[in-house]
C-alpha cells in the first residue's frame, strides 16, 4: 500500500478575484453523487471532489500518460482532495509530497493577487519528513530528528523492544503516541510562526 501524504492548505486574500478562483478551484470544486450505501440496502448520496490534475493551470493530462503526468506536474502519481471549504484544503497523495502543484496553484492564484498568502504542511504516515510551505518559503523536519527529540524529551528508546506507544509516561500519565503527536503539533505552530 501507498505510504500517503496529508497536506493542508490554508489561503488569505483579500482580493475578489483570488477568493472566486480558490472557490472554484476547491469550495465548490466537487459534485453530488449517488453511491450504494455501506449496508447494500439502497443509496446514498455523497460529496465527490473532482480531479485536481485539471485545474486550469495544467495541460497534457490523459489516461494514458497518468503516472508520469502526475509525478512531473504534481509531484505524486495520484492526489485527491479529500475536504475544503473557502480558507483551506485538505488533500491526500501517494508516496510523495505535491510541491510541484502547490508551486503551480501559487503562481496561478497569484495571477489575481500578488499578496496572496498560501501555507501548507504534510506530513507523511510515517512522519519521515515534515514540511511547512508558506509562499515558497520552508521548514523542514527530518524524521530522525523528531525521534532524536522525541527519546531526549522522553528518557525512551524508540528501538527497543520494550518499547510500547500505548504505555503512558509516567510524569504525564499520557501514551507515548499522544505525546509523539503533541511534538509532531508544536513544530509545525512553531515553524508556520517562523515563515
């Protein structure tokens, strides 16, 4: 299976324009359809994003070309929006993050305002790496150095056989994984106020 990757896109314009393409492009940027419902007992109806590799600020897209499309003009064989609304996008690719897409929509957005403020950050299921992007700026965590963080912090052995995620620190009385996701949220509040 596909090791996946969350990116989380958030924009800030006070343009119009701007806000009407982003609607476009990801509020409104989905359709209504019937699908059999879980129990096989009728239909339900569902939200379904469409494609993102048809964006208006992309060419040469096909079903024949998809793979190598997707990984030189996404950055990923396959990306889909999963959620979005009129500030933020929640969208989810295989194997590798979407920088060369998140590059495309900033400079497409920025057609209509070169003010425009667009911020991402993805982790993958992993957390090998870490990444905030605000208007081509950068920070990045390397996986290894969240867990060097994570063991310092925590006085643990992430290798260690006797080591369990769901056991609770003792000082906190909270499960290593909650504690790894607490980490894994304060750099990424840290790093979007550092850009």
């Amino acid at each position: 299976m596909a090791n996946h990757v969350y990116h989380y896109m958030n924009i800030s314009t006070n343009v119009d324009a701007c806000q009407q393409e982003w609607d476009k492009l990801f509020t409104n940027y989905h359709e209504e359809v019937e699908r059999p419902s879980y129990h096989g007992d009728g239909t339900i109806t569902m939200r379904e994003y469409k494609e993102i590799q048809v964006h208006p600020m992309f060419e040469g897209y096909s079903d024949d070309n998809w793979y190598n499309w997707g990984i030189e003009n996404i950055g990923a064989k396959w990306a889909h929006i999963e959620d979005a609304d009129d500030s933020s996008a929640y969208i989810v690719s295989a194997w590798s993050p979407i920088i060369p897409y998140l590059e495309a929509l900033d400079d497409h957005l920025r057609e209509l305002d070169e003010a425009v403020i667009i911020s991402c950050q993805y982790e993958d299921d992993l957390r090998n790496c870490l990444e905030v992007r605000k208007n081509g700026d950068l920070d990045v965590k390397d996986g290894g150095e969240l867990n060097d963080e994570f063991e310092s912090k925590y006085n643990v052995d992430l290798s260690s056989d006797e080591f369990d995620w769901t056991d609770e620190h003792e000082e906190s009385g909270t499960m290593y994984d909650e504690l790894y996701d607490e980490l894994v949220n304060d750099w990424f509040e840290e790093a979007h106020g550092n850009l």
